[in-house]
C-alpha cells in the first residue's frame, strides 16, 4: 500500500523512468540543479534541468596524469567516478565579492555583498564529495570564525548523493574510509540498478521530494543489489593507502631525499589544490574606482604553491618547489589532522588525475615511509 | 685502520704527532658528492670534519631572505668545531660545494680521550682555541663590511 | 512550502572580514621609517567595547591598498587609544605612512594568542626583543608597570641594527625607574652611542636569573630568536618556558585563507605567540 511520502531512513525504490519527476519536484521547490554533464570531453558540475542532460552511458578511464571519456552503450547515468569539478566551487565560489567602501572625506559606507546563490540542489555527489563538504564544513562553519556566505549558501544545498558503482583507478576513499557508499549528510543517496534506484531517504527534505514519483518500498531483493553494486565497488579499488602512522611519519620525516625527488617532476601548477574538493586557502584582491572614492575587496582561490603564498616582506618563506610541494602534502595528509582531528584527504584521487606530471600523492607518501638509505 | 694521510692544515699541524695518532686513531674518511647538505643547522653536532679535497660551503638559513653563506672551508681547514664544544649544536648548515673527501673523527670519543687523558686534552683546546680565534677575527671583519663604499 | 526546506530568505550573519572605521588620533615617529599610529573607533560602541591582551594584533585596512597585520603596541588597560607601532615596509604601510591625524583606517581584530601574563605571575620575566619586535612586548612591560609587585625581576634585552633603529627610547629610564632592568645594545654604534654594542643574544650573559622562576618571552627577527632559544635552554630554561611570537604572510587572520600556516599551528589563531615546545620540531627549519 503506497503512503505518499516514505519515512526518514527508508529505503524505496525509484523507477528510471521517474527520475525526471525527482528533477521536476525539486524545481519546483524552487531549487537550481547543479549536476554532472558532458563537456569539452569532460564530466563537468553545472546547471542542469532535464535528466537526459546527464552523462547517460559515459564511462570514464582514469590514471596518472590522465583522463579520458567513452561513450558505451549502457542505461547507467552514473558509471563513472568523479571529475576535475567539484563541489566547493558552488559553495567556496572561486571569486567572490566581500564587500564595497564608499568614502566621502571622513565618512565610510561599508556594503557587504549579501547576495545568495538561493537554493541550489547537488546532483549526484559522490561520497567521497560528501565528506569532502563537511570537511569544508569544519573550515568554514562550525570553527572559531564563521564565513556568512558559506554558511547560508550551505543551509540552501539539497544533496542528492550517488553511491559509486564505478570508481576510477585513482580512488582510494576505502583507506581514507570515506566511500564507496554514502552514510550520512545526504537528503537522497542513490545506488544505480540497470532500470531503477534503490534511494535512502536521508531527510525529510528528502522524503518530500519523492512525492509522485511511483515510488515503493525497497524489497530485500533490491537491497542485496544495491549491496552488492557497492561490494563490487568496493573490489575495483586496488589503490591501497596506509594512514595509521599519520601525522608523525611525515613530521618525523620533513628532510627526507624524497621532497628532492618530487620537486624535479612537479611543476607547481597548482592544478592539484584546484580539483582538490577539500583544499580552501585563499587570498584577497582590493581595487577601487578612478577617484578613489568607491573601493571594492574581492576574495579569490588561492593556491600554497603559487610562488606569491609565503612571501613576506623581505623575502619568502617556501621559495622552492621543494617547500612548497612538501608544504601541500604534509597540511594535506598530516597538520589538518591536528588541525581539524581528521584527514584532509578523501582520497577520490582528483590530484593524480589532473597532475599533468602525474605525481601520485599516494606513492610519494609510501616513498617517503620507506627509510631513507644513508 | 687506513693509513694517517698527513696535511699542512692549522688544526692538524699544530698537534703534537703522539697527539696526532690519538686523536685520527678511529678517523674515517668520507666522501661528498657536490650538493650533498652534509649538516643541518640545529643538528647535533657529532664530528669534527678536516678536509682532504674539495669545498664546503657553512650556510646559515635567514627567513624569509633564505640561505647566506657565511663561509668557505678548503683542503685542511677544520669546520664544525661545536662538535668539540658544549652543547655540540650545529650553528649553521655545510654543504659540500664541490665533490669533497674529508676525515671526521667521533667527537663524543675525543672528548672523552681528552678527558682521559689531560695533556692531550689540553693539547685539542689549545689548538682548538686558536682555530676558533681566528675565525672570529675573519667574522668581525667580514661584519665590518670593509669594502663598503660611503 | 513545505517547512522541510531552509527559509529563503534569512540575513546573513556578520562577515569577519568587514572593517569598523577608526580615527588617526595621532601619529609619533620612533625610528627611521617607523611610527606608531594610534587609533580610536569611530563608532563608540565599537570603542567601548573593544578590549585586547599583550601579542595580539589587529589587521588595519586601506581601502583598495589593502591589508597589514600590526601587533597593538599600546597599553591594554586603555583600550580606547589603540597603538600600533608600523614600519614602512610594503605598499599598504607606505600609503597607511601618507595618511595624516584626522584620517581614517579600517580596523578589525583583534585576533591570535596573548603573551602568558598569568603563567607569568609570581616569575621573573625575561623579554628579549630585536628591532621592530618590541613593539608587541611593549603591552607587556605596561601591564607588568601597572602591577610591578605581581611579578619577580622582570629583565628587558633589546637590541637594534644601530643607535637610530632603536624604538621607545624616549621610555627607558621611566621603565627603569619603576622596576624593569633595560639593556639596549646595537649590532653597529657610532661615536655618540655610550651603550652596548652586541648581538641581543649575548645580552644573556649580562643576567642571572633562576631558570626554574623565569619564563622567557621574545620577538624579532626568526634568526635571532632562534639564537635566544639556543641561550636560553643552555641556562636550563623550560622549553615550555620560552614564548616566541612568530610572523607569516596573514591575508585574513581568522583561520580562512591558509596563509599563515606554520605546521599545524595557524599564526593568526594558535599564533602570534607559540610555545617553544610546541615549535620545536619545525622552528628553525629551512624554507618551511
């Protein structure tokens, strides 16, 4: 017997065929879907509307440095792993305004940017992503200070998550116990089925979306397939990463010959700190108009390798790539533990991907675990 | 043991030749390739380097301005000396600038022979001191920045 | 609309990143290219309000220039004359260095850690300061002043490039007078300068306290605090004795733009002032 809307922590089942009344609901609730799509040979995030805009039969090939898409015959709308976008740019935008000063003689007129994205629904979020967003959560939110747009552009986001049923051969979200299913933090979480979702309703927000959808309950038959998509899952991650001795293996480690060996092959490009979704430094840009009455100051990505980050007055702190490179991997993987009680990686290996040197951060950990030979 | 290789160094000179023989008995000759860091500045300061061929550049890192080489040690020049004075902390990096062979001999030993053995203990201070004098001269001059113009 | 969804409408709570305008109440020169400059809010609730403790630092905003984090220099038991001691260095303090009594700075803060007044009570305090770094030692000596029986001998080693480079001096006898022993010294004198000439570091052996009673407190250059550590822990001071306050490129100051990271400590939160034992695995390492 169908009640209209499936309780909190349900899990029903949903038709492919109405997937299209999932985007419609939320729509009409005044939500933008932002979701993945095919682009200049790439899955990007952007603005969606329609389900067939999504990446229906692609399929993704990923290595070192490396990043390839292939169209196969298939219903699968998700059979691939993650991309260079991620979600931060929506919440951690890339540029944004922070405020305007108007200045008649003694007299400022300061004007925050208060303007909101509005209510905007993530398609498809990876798990990894998942945690990558409460990380950033952790960042921007619930530490000593508070950034107004990242937390009121956050409390607008409806997370539709999909549980991986095809990582890349660069993930490794088992060793850093983020993937390749979603827990938490999601209002829907969808396992795909070669013609249905089995969907775990994570909130009522959830719950109300799924209003006439056809929805039904999940049978145990559908449950041991979604299981077993992400067993499967599970099996074609070979990447393994030891973490037990972080953060002191790389503390213990800081002149190891290894940060030489890295340094000749990267090029510090920061391509890594751009696709990584955990990654937040920023820095700020000022400007005014001709008269220099009307001043504005803008917020944009920054990157601990651009050779500008360290530099101070008289000099610069991390003036070789070396610092740099060494500087990245051990905020990375060892201080934001300190920092934050927790990994700053999510392992869904975004930063092997799109190295164009394809440095791989997991082997250069291994390499610097290895004792150095006298 | 490997055979006493003899130099015209101040260090080595100086020392009496039964002092000599204590001090190079367990002496070890090492060798550098050009960028090897040999020392970091704040390492503990283990052993007293005597060079045989070769260059070392002592470099102290000044953030945020970076690295200032302060000094050069050539063919029978001594450096690292704090590994023969309390608290053996080094004070600035050696990089060997060039391929480099030089002989290190265990500071904690020597100390301790020197200890032991008070004539010969005073024999390394004496001589030690002179080294130490003479590169504090050189640094006074190079503070005065003599060749300033105006 | 159902009431699962967040309201669309909701005021955004206040940015970190907004200025409060302060007024140039006036401005000393204190050496070659430096002067302090105090301040005071223009909104006077922001003024009463505002309270800070010795080390802090507030970030002084030039409208389309941009941003410099200067330690507050003043005394912390008036709040509502801000002193900051700034040397022109950069363009930002260049332009704040053309401005006049009467102009206006954008101000917010303050932000980071204290020095360790209360671990300091009942202790001989041994500050030991180079160039521009007593600046932010300098609340400490006027706290110590308003409450000079609170603490043991309370010892100042300063030191400067030359005689001219020196700040405060105008200060010293007053200090000395009321309990606070001031050994100036100059890496390079000239034929007027009667005092020291020295590196700070070898001010120590001009002192002798009780290692176990003092906590050593300083600011400088990184290359000279790493020599008053060498001196200090050779008189068998604590590691968690000795308090350095250390300076990274800041383009927020409130934990955002990862700028200021120095291990895992950010200089703008865990920072200005750091224990030694806390710093001691990456203090004094190259290019870090």
């Amino acid at each position: 017997m169908a009640e209209s809307l499936p309780r909190v922590s349900a899990r029903v089942l949903l038709p492919k065929a109405s997937f299209q009344r999932v985007f419609d609901n939320l729509q009409a609730a005044g939500f933008t879907l932002l979701g993945p799509t095919v682009r200049d040979s790439a899955i990007v995030l952007e603005e969606i509307t329609r389900v067939e805009e999504l990446p229906l039969g692609w399929c993704d090939e990923q290595a070192p440095g490396k990043y390839r898409l292939e169209k196969k015959r298939g219903s699968r709308y998700f059979d691939y792993g993650v991309s260079s976008h991620s979600w931060k740019q929506f919440l951690f935008p890339p540029r944004r305004k922070l405020f305007s000063i108007e200045k008649h003689a003694s007299q400022w007129t300061i004007k925050p940017n208060e303007n909101g994205p509005g209510r905007r629904a993530f398609i498809g979020v990876r798990p990894c992503d998942l945690n990558a967003i409460s990380i950033q959560d952790h960042v921007f939110v619930t530490g000593e200070f508070r950034d107004p747009h990242y937390s009121h552009a956050r409390e607008q986001i409806f997370v539709l998550a999909v549980n991986c049923s095809r990582p890349s051969s660069n993930c490794f979200c088992t060793s850093m116990k983020t993937g390749p299913r979603a827990t938490s933090g999601f209002d829907l979480a969808l396992t795909e089925l070669p013609e249905h979702f089995v969907v775990e309703i994570g909130s009522e927000a959830g719950s109300e979306i799924m209003r006439d959808t056809g929805w039904q309950l999940a049978t145990a038959f559908d449950l041991g397939r979604a299981a077993q998509v992400t067993e499967q899952a599970e099996e074609r991650i070979d990447r393994e990463v030891r973490t037990d001795d972080l953060p002191q293996v790389l503390y213990d480690n800081l002149e190891h010959p290894r940060w030489d060996e890295v340094a000749t092959r990267c090029l510090s490009c920061t391509n890594c700190t751009l696709v990584c979704p955990t990654c937040f430094c920023s820095t700020v840009e000022d400007s005014c108009d001709l008269r220099a009455t009307v001043s504005e100051r803008t917020r944009v990505w920054d990157s601990c390798f651009t050779l500008d980050f360290s530099r101070v007055h008289g000099g610069n702190n991390r003036p070789s790539i070396r610092a740099r490179y060494r500087q990245w991997l051990t905020h990375k993987l060892a201080s934001w533990i300190d920092q934050f009680g927790f990994s700053g990686c999510v392992g869904c290996g975004r930063c092997i991907t799109w190295c164009p040197v394809g440095i791989d951060l997991t082997e250069e950990l291994q390499a610097i675990r290895t004792k150095a030979t006298p | 043991m490997a055979e006493q290789p003899i130099y015209d160094g101040r260090f080595v000179a100086e020392l009496s030749p039964r002092a000599q023989e204590k001090v190079f008995a367990e002496a070890e000759m090492i060798q550098d390739n050009a960028g090897t860091i040999i020392f970091r500045a704040g390492d503990h300061s283990q052993y007293p380097f005597i060079i045989k061929s070769g260059q070392v550049v002592l470099e102290i890192s000044v953030p945020p301005k970076g690295r200032r080489s302060i000094l050069t040690a050539g063919p029978g020049e001594l450096f690292s000396w704090s590994a023969l004075v309390e608290p053996r902390v080094e004070n600035a990096s050696a990089r060997a600038s060039v391929d480099t062979e030089a002989l290190r001999v265990d500071g904690e030993t020597l100390m301790k022979l020197c200890e032991e053995d008070s004539s010969l203990g005073f024999e390394v201070r004496r001589t030690l001191a002179k080294v130490i004098s003479s590169r504090l001269i050189a640094t006074r001059l190079q503070f005065l920045d003599v060749f300033q113009v105006g | 609309m159902s009431v699962a969804f967040t309201p669309m409408e909701t005021r955004l709570p206040l940015d970190p990143m907004l200025p409060q305008p302060a007024v140039i109440q006036a401005i000393q020169p204190e050496a070659a290219g430096i002067s302090t400059f105090t301040l005071k809010f223009s909104d006077p609730a922001e003024a009463a309000a505002y309270r800070f403790q010795p080390g802090q630092f507030n970030m002084l905003y030039l409208p389309g220039f941009g941003e410099v984090a200067i330690s507050l220099s003043s005394d912390p038991n008036e709040p509502g004359r801000l002193g900051h001691t700034i040397r022109y260095a950069g363009s930002v303090t260049r332009a704040i260095g053309r401005l006049k009594v009467g102009d206006v700075i954008g101000v917010r803060g303050p932000y980071g850690s204290a020095w360790p007044m209360e671990a300091g009570l009942g202790k001989n305090l041994v500050l030991v300061a180079g160039g521009i770094g007593l600046a932010p030692l300098r609340p400490v000596i006027l706290a110590v002043l308003r409450e000079r029986q609170a603490f043991q001998r309370v010892v100042l080693l300063y030191g400067a490039r030359t005689p001219a480079d020196l700040l405060y001096t105008a200060e010293f006898a007053s200090w000395q007078e009321h309990g606070i022993e001031v050994h100036p010294t100059v890496d390079i004198g000239n034929e007027s300068w009667r005092g020291l000439v020295g590196v700070v570091p070898q001010l120590f052996y001009r002192i002798r306290v009780d290692a176990k009673q003092t906590l050593v407190l300083t600011c400088g250059p990184e290359i000279m605090m790493r020599f008053v550590i060498y001196e200090a822990l050779a008189r068998r001071i604590a590691k968690d004795s000795i308090f350095v306050s250390m300076e990274r490129n800041m383009k927020c100051a409130v934990g955002f733009c990862g700028h200021c990271q120095f291990g895992p400590s950010f200089i703008c939160k865990q920072g200005p002032v750091l224990k030694f034992s806390a710093l001691e695995p990456f203090f004094g390492r190259e290019d870090f």
